[in-house]
C-alpha cells in the first residue's frame, strides 16, 4: 500500500512525514523527492527520511539514471516504489513546479 502527499516546502513536508507516522509507517517506509536533487537530498537528511536508492530500484534503473534527464530519473524513482508510469507522470509534473513528494509504502 502506497500514499502520496503533494506538499509546498519542507514546513508541509514534515507534516505530512509526521502524518504518515501516526498512522503506523515507520521512517524507512517514508520517501522524500524533489526536483532539485540538492533540495531532495537537503530535505531528506533534515527531515530523515528515505531517497530512492540500491533497495528500492535494481542496478539496471540505478545505471541507466546516471544518463538519463532528471525528469526521467524522478519517473523511474517514482515507479519504483509502485505507483504505474501514469501517476509518475502526474507527481514528476508537480516536482516540475518546484512541489515536493512525501510517499508513504509499506510492502506488499
């Protein structure tokens, strides 16, 4: 089961992280994207919280990200913790206008 918050700044960000921990994720079940990828990596460390990474993709995705647009890397990131290619379009456009992406997986 996955959800998937849309939030505004990092304020909104560890709201919804906070959120997601009250209804029994734990942090490493917690995912943090932005397109920035230094605004990503800000957020994720502050709020501690997950990047997608070796777990969450196989060594193919990890590879081929190296050459791909960012668009595409946050599409396939974004596909790996089970959303389908269409909700990754969707959530990759609201990264493309500066939003942030906090999304909630547990397995199975």
């Amino acid at each position: 089961m996955k959800n998937v918050r849309v939030v505004e700044n990092g304020v909104q960000a560890k709201e919804a992280i906070e959120q997601f921990l009250n209804r029994g994720y734990t942090k490493e079940e917690v995912y943090l994207l932005a397109h920035d990828k230094n605004r990503s990596k800000d957020l994720t460390e502050a709020l501690e919280t997950n990047g997608v990474g070796v777990s969450e993709q196989d060594a193919f995705d990890l590879v081929a990200n190296v050459f791909r647009s960012r668009g595409d890397e946050l599409r396939s990131k974004i596909e790996s913790l089970g959303l389908s290619d269409a909700e990754a379009q969707q959530y990759e456009r609201e990264l493309d206008q500066g939003r942030v992406l906090v999304i909630a997986t547990k397995a199975g």
